[in-house]
C-alpha cells in the first residue's frame, strides 16, 4: 500500500507564524508542480519523518491535500543543526510516466583489502546524479570496496548501472579510492644533527685562529 502523507495549506508566510507552526509540532513546505504552481503547505512533523524513514529522500509517495492525492518526491530539507530538527521541506509533484534526474548517496560496502594493510579508503563523491522514471530511482548506489588495495581507484564508468537508471556523472569521475600508508621521516638526531657525525668545535676552532 503506498505510503500517504496528508499536508494542508498555509496561507500566512511570515517568519513569527512558520515558528508557531514548528512549535505545534508541524514543519512547514512548499509544494512544486505544474498543476500547484508554488503552494505553501504543513505536514506533521512525526508523519513527515516517518514517511522519509520508510521512502528516503528518492522515494515517491502521495500526498494528500485538499482530498486530493499526488505523487511527490522530497526535493530539498532545511534543518536546524543546533535543536537537529527539520525545519522546512520543498516537495516536487512528479510525472510517474517520465523520466527524471535525481542525487543518489553512495553507500560504501565491505572493507578495502588496502585499508585491512593500513592505507585509507578515500571517498570523493558521496552522491551520483541518475536519471529514470519515478518510480526507478534507487534509494542508494551501493560501492564494494572490498577488492581494492593501495592506489587503486572505483570510477564511474566501474559502477555497474541498473536495468532501469543511467548515470549522469563523468565516466571517468573518481568515486572512491584507497591511498597507502604515509611514510614518516626519518627523525635526525640530537640537535639536527644525523648519527655518528661530531659536533664541530667552535670554540677550538676559533682558537687555533688566534694562534695563527
């Protein structure tokens, strides 16, 4: 059964009222959509977070408002990183019958052979544009690193793209990869000094100068 979120309108915009609404345990939004133009809306902040839970940020599910049910995908969150609440959401009303371009995070899966041996598994992208229908779009690209050892790199072109959505990111763009040990200097000995050389004698030197 597909997941349900019911919002209602709003209609005063201002900064004093959209704190009201948080207060009451509501987050306020904004839907997009040929058919919505910029509607200004509130879902309940516990149902809100227990739809992005079950759906994530790709999913589509309807919302209700008015009595009327549309397919909408979470397009932007705002939060508030000091209370760690969310704060405003934009939704997009979705065509279901065309395609559509979206930002997947990158999962990373197992532990790089090259980390096991003390390298360090570097990631560069954290989320991969793709584009295919709605209902196609996948929660999470998932990367196994296992197989990689020191300087070996997962490019774009390496991902092996569902039957249902293309990448939309550089082929040869660098996902991730596993760098080796640093290697530490050698530390010079005692006073900059290296190992076995002596120490001049400034004094004696000096001395035999004067002699002279």
């Amino acid at each position: 059964m597909a997941t349900v979120l019911q919002a209602a309108k709003r209609e005063d915009r201002r900064g004093s009222r959209l704190n009201k609404i948080r207060n009451h345990g509501g987050v306020p939004g904004v839907i997009y959509g040929k058919a919505f133009g910029n509607e200004p809306v509130t879902v309940d902040q516990i149902s809100f977070i227990k739809t992005l839970r079950q759906e994530g940020k790709t999913g589509v599910f309807k919302l209700e408002l008015d009595g009327k049910k549309t397919d909408v995908m979470i397009y932007d969150l705002q939060y508030d990183t000091i209370k760690n609440e969310i704060i405003h959401v934009d939704f997009c009303a979705v065509d279901m019958k065309s395609k559509m371009s979206a930002d997947v995070p990158v999962q990373v899966v197992g532990e790089a052979e090259g980390v096991k041996n003390g390298g360090v598994l570097q990631q560069a992208v954290y989320e991969l544009s793709v584009e295919a229908l709605p209902a196609d779009l996948p929660e999470s690209i998932e990367v196994d690193v296992t197989n990689l050892n020191f300087n070996d790199s997962i490019q774009v072109k390496d991902l092996q793209s569902g039957a249902k959505f293309e990448f939309n990111n550089d082929p040869e763009e660098v996902v991730l990869s596993v760098l080796p040990p640093t290697e530490q200097p050698e530390e010079p000995g005692v006073g900059g000094q290296s190992e076995g050389q002596e120490p001049e004698l400034v004094g004696q030197a000096e001395g035999e100068n004067d002699q002279e």
